[in-house]
C-alpha cells in the first residue's frame, strides 16, 4: 500500500486549496503536502479580487482571513489608454471588496487550516519523482523516500515536477517584473498601473504600509534600459506621471527585485496519475491580479477529479478538469489581447508591438520554452 494517497508538492494557494479540499470531499484520503517554507517574502503587493471570496467560502477559511490583518480594497486606478487614472469601483460588482494581501499569513492560514484538516504536512523540498507500476515514488531532498498513488504539482510556475517529467512549458511572453519597496510608511493607496513607452508599472501598499512600485516590461527590454539595476529603474521612473507622485518623498529601500511573470502553460499527460494546479498549470499576466484566485479555484476542482480517479475510478473528472485550465487559458489570452490593444500611444515600441501583434488570434504565437530560471540568472549577472 502506498504511505499516501495523494501527494501535493507545494503548499502556496494552488496546493493548500487542492489538500483542504480533498480533504472535505474525501476524508478517507490521505494526503500529504511537501513544501520547503523557506519562501522568503516577495513583498509584490498582491490583490485578491473581490470574486476570490467564494474559493475562502468554500475553503471554509473567510471568517479567519477577514480578521487576519489584510487590508480591504474597494477599487483599482488605471492611467491605460489615457494620461487620466480611471477608477474600478469594486462597489458597483457583486462581491464588493477585494483585499491586499499580507501573503506571509495568507500562505500560514492556508497551511494551518490544512494541517488542522489532517493533511500530513511535510517541511521538505520534492527533490525527484519516480513512476513505479503503480503510483509514483517521491524523493526529499532530506533523503527520505514516500510512495504515492497520485501526485499534484503546486510548485508555482517553475513546475517542477512537470519539468522534470519533461512536460513541455508553452510560454507566450518574456514578461519580468523589476519591483522596488519604498519607505517610510505611507498613507495606504489603491492598487494604480500606468503604462509606458517600454511595458506598464504597477504601485500599491504592503499591509506595514510601505509601498511597492513595479516596472513590468520584456527580459530583453529589462537589460536594454537596465531596469534590473536601481539607477536605470529610477530614471525609468522619472518618465511616468502617476508613478513618480506616488513615490515623491521617499526612498527605496532596496535595488529592484526580478521576477519572471510570462504568460505560460502545461498540460500533463492524460497516461500520468498526476495534475499541475495553480501557476503550475498555467500563469497569468500580473496585469490580470487573477493568479491567486486562479491558483485557489485550480486546486478546489483539481481535488475533485483527483477523489472521483482514486475512490471510484472514474477518470472524466480529470478529462474535465485538464480541458477547463486549456479554455481557460484560451479565454484569457483573448481577453488580454484585447486589453493591451486598447493602449495605442506606443505602437511603434516593441513591448506594445509585440502584444499589438497578437490581435484578432486567438492570442499571442506560443515562444519556444526557455527556462525562466536561466533567464533570471542572466538578467541578475547583468544587475
Ligand atoms: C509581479 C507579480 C504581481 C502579482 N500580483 C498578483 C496580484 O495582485 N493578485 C494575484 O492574485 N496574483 C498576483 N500574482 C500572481 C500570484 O503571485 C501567483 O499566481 C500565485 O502565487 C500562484 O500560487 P501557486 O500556489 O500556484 O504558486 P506559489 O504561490 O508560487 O507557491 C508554490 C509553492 O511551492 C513550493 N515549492 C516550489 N518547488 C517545490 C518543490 N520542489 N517541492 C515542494 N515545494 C515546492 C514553494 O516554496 C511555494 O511555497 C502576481 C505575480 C507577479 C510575478
């Protein structure tokens, strides 16, 4: 017998979500997560959006997330299109609110709630993945060795279970973020993006009030105009308009942070007992503020064609569920096509050419994978 009937490599919302949920629709499953918990901060200064609130619903977790110390958000500001910030009322929707997230304790309430739901919870890193006859044989980089009759990989979006399987990524775009934290405390702002000459900028408040801005542009535009070093990031930022006021009077506090943030996919193989939740699954361009919410509603639908797979043998579910993350995909690509095409006052810069390009597809042509990781490491050698 298997030590575990699912094992979830990755314990952010795409796998908590996926482990409390089998664990509420199947209990007599025994799930284990492996997560390293040596993520250090990413202070991106991430929004969840009001329709994100279902998925803590069905979590059973809104309750404890309200009084969890995330500040609640009523609206976004957008300069796209026009010199004038436009504000999103998130009143006029259904759900009302959305939040900025202190991601340290969202990950904790995730992870809390899933041990308390009695999933085995494992500090470790899935270092390989073996497939025996039957299930997988999962090693820890601490040496230790599990079976598992089902694997999910919740990993982010360097999937690196899928990686490693060779599971082929489809990348549309060499998006990078350069982030930049601001002090002293300011007041709290509205998440604000304006876009640029050479790619969109994002502002916003982390929950201790200091403030993030982020220059969004291609990796290969990042080291021409040396956005991965701080005095080509500033002088980048003394073009804009809404940027610059909202970082007058302070200091950063560090050089820019990079982070890749393309565009990608992967489908597993229908022959593999095994699903990618998550930005393992696929990820979404920031400008959507959807990663999260998608990442929740992955791993809740995920758990579901897992359980109906391992307790009755039924596989549609997995079918269904492999077919939703491609229309997904699909769906969203077109919409932000559509998005990046209403912005027109640099169509002859490449970032805007390139996404103009796309217009009218069914989304941008799918690049060639290339590992982010390389990429980042080149870009940092060049910071
Ligand atoms: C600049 C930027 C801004 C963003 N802004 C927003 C926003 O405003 N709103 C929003 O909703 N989303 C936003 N996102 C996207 C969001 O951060 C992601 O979509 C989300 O974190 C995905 O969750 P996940 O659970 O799939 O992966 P992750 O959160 O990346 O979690 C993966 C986990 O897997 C663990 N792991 C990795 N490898 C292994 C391994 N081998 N074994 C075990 N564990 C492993 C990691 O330690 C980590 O804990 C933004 C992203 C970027 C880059």
């Amino acid at each position: 017998m298997a030590d575990f009937d699912v094992l979830i490599a990755g314990g952010g919302p795409g796998g908590c979500a996926a482990a409390i949920s089998l664990r509420n629709y199947a209990p007599a499953l025994r799930v284990c997560v492996a997560d390293p918990g040596t993520r250090s901060p990413r202070n991106l200064g991430e929004t969840l959006p009001p329709q994100a609130g279902v998925f803590l619903d069905h979590l059973g977790i809104r309750e404890r997330f309200v009084g969890d110390g995330h500040v609640r958000a009523y609206r976004t500001e957008s300069a796209w299109g026009s010199e004038h910030p436009i504000a999103n009322e998130f009143l006029y929707g259904v759900h009302q609110c959305g939040w900025r997230l202190d991601r340290e304790r969202f990950d904790a309430l995730l992870a809390q709630t899933a041990r308390e739901r009695g999933v085995d919870w494992r500090r470790d890193h899935v270092a390989s993945v073996t497939r025996l006859d039957e299930g997988w044989a999962v090693r820890f980089r601490d040496g230790g060795c599990h079976t598992a009759r089902f694997l999910v990989d919740a990993t982010g979006r360097n999937a690196s279970l899928c990686r490693q399987l060779g599971i082929v990524t489809r990348r549309d775009d060499r998006l990078i973020a350069s982030v930049v934290r601001f002090a002293p405390q300011a007041e709290p702002i509205d998440l604000t993006v304006e876009p640029c000459a050479d790619g969109w900028w994002y502002a916003t408040a982390l929950a201790d009030r200091t403030r993030v801005l982020a220059c969004m542009s291609d990796s290969d535009i990042v080291r021409e105009q040396g956005l991965a070093g701080l005095d080509g990031w500033l002088q980048r930022l003394d073009a804009t308009r809404c940027m610059r006021a909202l970082a007058a009077g302070l200091t950063p506090l560090e050089a820019p942070q990079l982070y890749p943030a393309a565009s990608l996919h992967r489908s597993v193989p229908a022959a593999l007992p095994m699903l990618a939740v998550g930005d393992a699954a696929s990820a979404f361009d920031p400008l959507s503020s959807q990663g999260i919410a998608k990442a929740l509603r992955s791993g809740v639908f995920a758990s579901y064609a897992v359980a109906d797979s391992l307790l009755r043998g039924d596989e549609r579910g997995r079918t269904r569920y492999r077919d939703f993350i491609a229309d997904e995909f699909t769906g969203y690509r077109e919409t932000l096509a559509q998005y990046y095409g209403r912005e027109r006052r640099w169509s002859d810069r490449p970032f805007w050419q390139r996404r103009h390009a796309n217009e009218g597809a069914s989304g941008p042509p799918q690049l060639t994978d290339r590992r982010e990781s390389e990429q980042m490491r080149a870009l940092r050698q060049v910071a």
